[in-house]
C-alpha cells in the first residue's frame, strides 16, 4: 500500500508506514512516578540551576535593581577570589565545618540511642517525648543570648546552639523510623532466639537504619541554618561572621559570596549522606 | 505413646474495649507426634494464626498449656521453626545471608555451608546473592522455609506459607514441602484454610469452628504416600474433601452470619 498521509484518532496528522513506533511513544503519557535514567536527571537538574544563574545575571546586569542590593555574578566571583586569596575563606570554612561537625556528632551520638529506646518502649517514650516535645518548640535562636551569658563566645556556646537546634527534632524523627518496623521482623527474630537486646540491634537497627540515615541528612540541613545564625550573632570566626562583617561594609558580594559558599558546603554534605545510603542500602531499589 | 507437641485445652481471649474479652480460642486440645504432619484448617478469623503463635510462645495463653518434649512453651525458641503467613525476610540481607542470620549459635566458619545446603533444598542455590526484593513472591517464601529448616527444629510451625502465591505455584510448592518433610523426618503444624491443601500434605486435618475457635473434628487422613497430584481425583480423596468442605461451610455461616441472608436467596 502506498505511503499516504492518514489521520490518527486525535486528528493529527502523520506519515503511516515508515515510523509507526516512534509516533506511539511520542503519544504516550509520561507516567507517575515514572524512572529516568541518571544522565537525563542529570541534564534537567543542570538546566534549571542555569536557568536560575541567568535570570540573576541578567537582573543584576540589566541595571533592574541597583547592584549594591543585587551584584552582579562577576563582582561575586571577584570577592570570592579575594576571600580566599589571603587564605580566610579556608580558616572561615575550616572552624564552621568543625562546629558543625561536633554539634551534629553529639546530638546525633545521643538522638539515635535515645530514639531507638524511645521506639520500642512506651514506657521511654513517656518519659521522654513530653519534656523533648515541650523544649522543641522553644526556638533554638532565643537561647543565643542566654548562652552567650553563660559560655560567652566560647566554642562550647555554639556547640549548645546547634544540638538546641538539632537534637530535638532529631530524636522524634528517629523514634518514628523505629516504630514503623514491621513487628513480623521483631517477631521472627525472636522465633529465632534472638535476645531484646540482639532483636533491637539486628532487627531494630538495621530495619530503621535507611531512615534514620535520611533523618541526619536532613537534620544536617537545619544544622547549617543554626551554625550560620549563631555565628552571625556571636563569633569572631566562621563563615556566618565573615558575611556579618561583610555587611558592616555593605560589601554584598562578600556576603553573596559566603551565602553561596554555605550553599555548596552544605550541597556537598547532602551528597555525602545520599552516597552513603546509596552504598550502605543497596536493597532500597529506589534509592533517590 | 508420648507426643512431641501437646496443646493441652489452650483457651485465648483477647480484651476488647473495657474489660469486654473477646474469646477467640476455646479449649483447644491437639496432639502432634513426631514426624507427623497435622493441619489447621478453618474459615478465616477463626484463630489458626493466634493458636500457631501461641505454640510459637509469642502469645500467651489466657487458659492451659503448650507441651513441647514433656515442657511447658512459655517463650519464643530455636526448637520451633516459624515460618509466617506474611514475607519476612529481612530485607536487607540476601537470601543467603537471611539463612545465615538464623544461625547464631553455629560457628561462623560453618554458616556459609549450613545456609547452602538449605537453600540448595528449596532449589535457590542460584539465588543465594539476592536481595528479597529481586526474588519473587514463591521464592522469598522458600528461603523462608530455608531459614527455618536451618535451625533444625523440633516442630516447622507454618502459618498459611502459601497463602498469597498462585495455584500453580501452590501445588509445586506444596510438593516440594512434602519431600522435604519426607527426607527430613519433619515434624509440621501447618495452618491453612485450603481444603485441598490440607488433605494432600497431612496425616491428620485438625477443623477449627469458629466462633468461638473449637476443634470440630480431627479428620485422619489415609491417603497413601509419595502423594502424588494425580490423588487429588481418586474416590477417597473427593470423599473427604466433600465430608471436610461441608465441616467448613456449616461453621462458615456460622462465622459470618450470613445464614439469613443465604436461606432468602435459597442457596443450598
Ligand atoms: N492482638 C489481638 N488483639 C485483639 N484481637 C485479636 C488479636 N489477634 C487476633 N485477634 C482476633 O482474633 C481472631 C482470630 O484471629 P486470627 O488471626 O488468629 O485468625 P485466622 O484464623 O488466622 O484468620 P486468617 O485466616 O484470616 O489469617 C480475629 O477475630 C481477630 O480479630
Ligand atoms: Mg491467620
């Protein structure tokens, strides 16, 4: 049969013989929920942090607003280069990421024991949740001033602000992870022998284990916010008080530039935490 | 003759919304020797999975005894094999690994082979390095039965293990039990509530009423062995599958109250 144009159900037009296959699947629904391969991510990802990156450039350069409020890309980078010419960027970032690292340490050496009990035990949990409940919703910034009475600038001040800020909502989250362990795996590790205490570190653990990695990586999140709000207020170090300097100049760049620099820092930490899950729990088929 | 596993009028009720108890299993007494095969056949809800896990000692029973060799069962233990209705393998290790994981108490040089030799049984030899999420529903229920083999218990408690496969999965995997069960000596409680399922594995066929739980008859069943599929379409077999199947409608109507409705409509 001759090739002749046909009509399709939709009433679009299209040449029948020669690719019919193609034509179906450029028809078909992208489907929820739906898995594309990682260079594709990859391309989507790229263009919409370049689409973010033009749109600043080209409010900055366009003279949209004045460039005191908004420099332009290139003024940033000159202040970056500058930053880290006379070697401060590296010590600003070497003392936040130290305190960062101690606060989150701790506060996450103490929520996940703590949350693991809080989990299998009811009677932990009522001891517990009502007084972690209660200081949770105190905000973790308004205890700045008191601890500047207490510790003054001293690290351990903001070692306090951060595990405020972090320990608590670390603790409900982890305690949540380990009540959705399915019972049956408690059950059979008991049909197996297994002690409470084997049960809740064979079984308990490692069945929460993917979530509660997901819980610090987002609790590393909030981390940064604080360390950041703390160093603004009190520190004669760090990347929050190099953009709090920075502002007494109003030297925007250098401030835009620390901002950024938080933001990759921080962009680098979230990549680390979703590559550990990724090698420690391979049978979490989804990954992310 | 003194029986490897005696339930000695096991009574269970559980408690409802202010102290209103709810009996789900009266006085039940059943015997299993050893090396016997005995089922557990009843309507749904009747109890079988709350009778199983109280021999399992993973609940306790509101009134009498769990015997097991002469003891009294008050806790979970290695000498019973549970392998449950749902799929739990631990997610997180292989199929080899999940067999390993029973064997605390072996050596750790030996657990390797110990877990090969059962997975080579159920016939998953080739997927010893698989996560139970890449194996099918039928194979996670093999490693399953692996791990609890692994264990080398007294008694294999199995609480409806095929329940969610198909028909023809089913058939083979119930194949592959018996001559496990017939190489190893085992000794099998096993809950279903396949008429069918029940005649073909056991020697005896325990019916639970429902309502509260009773045992409503123990049915022998003397089908020669190796059974083969073929039985299921001799004389015998349809006359007990017709005998148990009328045990199980009446108690069935019984169980859902649908009595009534059913005479209106004038079916049977
Ligand atoms: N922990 C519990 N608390 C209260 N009631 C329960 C509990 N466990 C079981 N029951 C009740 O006991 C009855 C029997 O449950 P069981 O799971 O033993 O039934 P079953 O015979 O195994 O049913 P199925 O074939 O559907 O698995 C049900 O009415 C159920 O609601
Ligand atoms: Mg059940």
């Amino acid at each position: 049969m001759a090739p002749t144009p046909t009509v399709d159900a939709e009433g679009a037009p299209q040449a029948s013989a020669p690719e019919p296959r193609s034509a179906v699947r450029r028809r078909r629904k992208r489907a929820l929920y739906e898995s594309i391969p990682t260079h594709h991510y990859a391309l989507i990802a790229v263009i919409s942090l370049a689409v973010l990156f033009l749109l600043w450039l080209f409010i900055s350069t366009r003279g949209l607003v004045n460039t005191l409020f908004l420099p332009t890309p290139m003024e940033v980078w000159q202040a970056t280069v500058t930053w880290q010419s006379d070697g401060t960027m590296l010590l600003d970032t070497k003392d936040s990421v130290i305190r960062i690292l101690l606060g989150f340490a701790i506060s996450s050496a103490i929520a996940i024991p703590v949350g693991i009990f809080m989990g299998v035990s009811k009677r932990v949990e009522a001891a517990v949740e009502p007084p972690v409940d209660f200081i949770r919703y105190m905000p973790a910034v308004a205890f700045i001033p008191l601890t500047l009475i207490w510790f003054g600038t001293d690290e351990i001040q903001k070692i306090v602000i951060l595990f405020i800020g972090v320990f608590f909502q670390e603790v409900l989250l982890i305690m949540d992870h380990v009540k959705v362990v399915p019972r049956q795996y408690v059950e059979m590790g008991y049909t197996l022998g297994f002690t409470r205490w084997q049960v809740i570190r064979r079984v308990v653990f490692r069945s929460a284990a993917p979530g509660i990695v997901d819980t610090l990586r987002i609790c590393m999140g909030w981390a940064w916010t604080y360390l950041v709000v703390v160093e603004l207020v009190g520190a004669n170090s760090g990347l929050g008080f190099r953009i709090q300097s920075a502002q007494r100049y109003l030297d925007t760049p250098t401030i835009l530039a620390g901002i950024i620099w938080i933001g990759i820092l921080g962009l680098t930490f979230d990549f680390a935490f979703k590559a550990f899950y990724n090698k420690a729990f391979p049978y979490m088929k989804r990954g992310r | 003759m003194a029986d490897l596993l005696h339930i000695d009028h096991v009574s269970k009720s559980f408690e409802q919304r202010k102290g209103d108890a709810h009996l789900v299993l009266d006085s039940i007494d059943l015997t299993l020797g050893e090396g016997e095969f005995v089922s557990l056949l009843g309507a749904s809800g009747c109890g079988k999975s709350t009778l199983l896990r109280i021999v399992a000692g993973l609940e306790v029973p509101s009134d009498g005894v769990v015997w097991l060799d002469g003891h009294e069962i008050v806790a979970p233990g290695r000498d019973r094999g549970m392998v449950f209705q749902q799929y739990t393998l631990y997610p997180w290790l292989t199929a080899k690994r999940n067999v390993e994981f029973a064997l605390v108490d072996t050596p750790k040089k030996e657990r390797p082979e110990i877990a090969a030799e059962y997975l080579e049984v159920v016939g998953l030899s080739d997927f010893a390095d698989h996560f139970p999420s890449q194996l099918s529903g039928g194979m996670q229920q093999r490693v399953a039965i692996a791990r609890a083999l692994a264990l080398r218990p007294r008694v294999m408690l199995m609480d409806e293990p095929f329940g969610a496969l198909d028909a023809q999965t089913r058939g083979l995997m119930q194949e592959l039990l018996l001559s496990i069960w017939e190489r190893d000596r085992l000794s099998v409680l096993f809950v279903t509530h396949d008429v069918e399922e029940s005649l073909i594995l056991s020697d005896r066929v325990c019916v639970l009423g429902a309502r509260p739980g009773r045992v409503r008859e123990i049915v022998n069943v003397d089908l020669p062995r190796p059974r083969v599929y073929e039985l299921r379409d001799s004389a015998e077999f349809i006359t007990l599958k017709h005998h148990v199947h009328s045990l199980i409608h009446d108690e069935a109507v019984k169980a859902t109250g649908l009595g009534n409705v059913l005479a209106r409509g004038g079916y049977s």
